[in-house]
C-alpha cells in the first residue's frame, strides 16, 4: 500500500497524483491511498487530472489523514522526490498549442504573493490573453478542464508563483513570473 497526501492546493495535488501515476506505470500493483485535506476538491482534482494525463489505476480517497503519513510539505523536501517534470511531461495527452498568453493576477490585497491593486489594473487593462482567476475553489471537474486547457494550450503563461506556474511545465507552457518589486516601497 502507498499513502499520499493533498491539500486544497491544485499543483502540489497533481504532483501527488503524478507520483502514483508514474508508481502505477513502473508496475506497482499496491493500493494507492489518497489521504485528502478537502477531499470534494481532491476528487474534483483527480477527474481533471484524467483529462490531460494517461492513468493507470484509480486511488482510494480518504478524508482524514491518518498519523502515519508524512505531512504535504516534509514530502516534497524529501531529497529523493523530485519534482520529475520530464518523466510526467510523457504522460500527458497531446494538446495543440492555440492561444498566445493565459494570465492569472492576484492582487497583493488577497495575497502575498500579489501586487499593488493599481499595477494589477493597468496589466489586466493592457494584457490581452485569457485570465485564469484562482486556481483553487473549482466548482468542478469541467471549469478546472475547461481552465486547465488554456493553460495546457498557451504559449506563455503570466503571474505569480501559484499553482498555474507549476503546472506549466506539464505543458510546455512558458512562465513569466510576476510579481512585487520592492514590496513596501510604492506609494499607497
């Protein structure tokens, strides 16, 4: 049996889901269990996951973490997990390349990893691409598809280190990181 952990977070769960995948492609035949913080988005997660990626198995989902299971963030500062972009990248299904920018701006107010309310407005109202909005919270499984295909079909993607970026590579999708130069020292 192998145990994995998720939380509400859309990239570290996909990195999650990409480990049992690849655990499933090298001829592991134990059962997958899923121990998942918010498991209606877990499983919201997991049908999108299917979309764009070639599965193997199925995993059993949990709701509670049990206190053998190594906490989300203590697994991916493991030395021996890396993050193995170029081994999950061949399992995800072909999407043709159509739009030119996706974007996804969050505001330093929701966030600290967001910028200055007045720089955000003058990005959005001079960018032209297709805005991602937040990458958690889905209502489901066909808005994260529907979301996830811009990403998966854009050349580049803008905006702050959030679960977008992460999934990028996945896609070929070029980040361009956005985000506060010198946080403190703009004018309020």
């Amino acid at each position: 049996m192998m145990k994995f952990a998720t939380t509400t977070a859309l990239g570290k769960t996909w990195r999650q889901y990409n480990y049992m995948n690849h655990a499933w492609r090298l001829g592991y035949e134990d059962e997958m269990i899923l121990y998942a913080y918010d498991l209606d988005a877990a499983k919201i997660h997991w049908e999108a996951y299917k979309h764009f990626f070639d599965v193997k198995g199925e995993p059993t989902f949990c709701g509670e973490r049990g206190d053998d299971i190594v906490g989300v963030q203590d697994y991916y500062r493991n030395p021996t997990k890396a993050h193995m972009f170029e081994v999950f990248r061949t399992y995800v299904k072909p999407l043709p390349k159509k739009l030119s920018v996706v974007y996804s701006i969050i505001d330093i107010k929701n966030s600290e990893k967001g910028i200055h309310s007045k720089s955000k407005n003058n990005i959005i109202k001079h960018l032209s691409g297709f805005d991602l909005g937040d990458s958690r919270n889905f209502k489901s499984a066909d808005e994260l598809i529907y979301k996830v295909t811009q990403l998966a079909s854009a050349e580049t993607f803008v905006g702050a280190n959030c679960s977008w970026a992460w999934l990028c590579p996945y896609f070929d999708t070029v980040w361009i990181e956005l985000k506060e130069g010198f946080p403190g020292c703009l004018p309020q």
